[in-house]
C-alpha cells in the first residue's frame, strides 16, 4: 500500500544519502520496465560515481519520509544544458535562462512524487525543461497534465533521443 505525499520533505542529497538513492534508481528501473519503458536507464544508468558527482554538485535533492528515509530522487539543474543546444522537429518556446529536471525516481512507497517534484520545481523556476524517452509514457502523460509543451528531440550523451518538454509559468 501507498503513503500519502503529504508525509515527505525535499532536502539536498549529501553524501552520505547515496547508498538510500542508488537502489531507488533500481526500483524505477523496474518500474519503467513494467511500464513498457525497458531501455531509458539500461546498462546501470545512472551510475554510482556520476550520482556521486551530482550530489557533489549540489544538483540532486531527495523526498524524505517522516523518519528521515530517502524515498525518491530527482536531480534539478539552473543553467545552461549542453544536451539542449540542438532540438529537432521542432523549437524551444524561449531562449530565456532555464532550469531542468532529471533523473526522476522513487522506491514507489509514495504516491504522487512527480506531481509533488513539479511542483517544487515551479517555486524554483518559472521556465523549466524536461526529456524523457519516447516509451516513457507515464512521465510524458505527467508532463502534459502540467501544462508542459513538446518542443521537438534532443540528443542525451549517449547519442539516444530524447522528447523534450518545456513549461514558462
């Protein structure tokens, strides 16, 4: 059974949060498996020491229960992405400075995280972009609820195409 959202606090991972956060990664791996979602975050994506670097990077926040539990991750970036300097199919809706969302997670134990991570983001920013794959349905179908734009594809480092979404609040 599913807790309520409204028990979970949004902190900056530290360090010492990464072995909480890393087997979250594998549960929504799992998650996007059986979503018809197999291939976004194969091959271990993301890895411990790139996860570490964002930590370091002060990029990556955890949902908290009331024990102080990790139970979801996301890594939010003000600034300039170099993925997103070439879009097909399409257009950005500003060239205004941004913020993005990445790596979006959860143990599953909560309902509602992604409503819930949105809704942090848009008291960070008020120009937000997001990527997802093109079989992630679930998070696109979220991104839309939100009032999220597709804006054309982009290119990750792999070289594998993204969506790309954008929301000007």
């Amino acid at each position: 059974m599913m807790n309520s959202r409204e028990e979970l606090a949004i902190c900056k991972a530290e360090l010492y949060d990464l072995d909480s956060v890393m087997p979250i990664f594998d549960c929504a791996r799992q998650f996007m498996i059986q979503t018809g979602n197999p291939t976004q975050w194969a091959d271990g994506y993301p890895e411990r020491s790139f996860m570490e670097n964002e930590i370091a990077a002060g990029h990556c926040y955890v949902f908290v229960d009331d024990l102080g539990k990790p139970v979801a991750t996301f890594c939010y970036i003000e600034g300039d992405d170099p993925t997103y300097h070439v879009i097909e199919g399409g257009k950005w809706l500003n060239d205004a400075p941004y913020a993005v969302l990445h790596r979006l997670a959860s143990d599953g134990s909560h309902s509602g995280i992604a409503d819930l991570c949105l809704n942090w983001c848009f008291t960070q920013t008020s120009n937000l972009r997001v990527d997802t794959h093109q079989d992630n349905k679930v998070l696109q179908h979220i991104l839309l609820k939100h009032g999220f734009k597709y804006c054309g594809i982009i290119y990750v480092r792999n070289h594998s195409p993204r969506l790309a979404y954008q929301i000007i609040l």
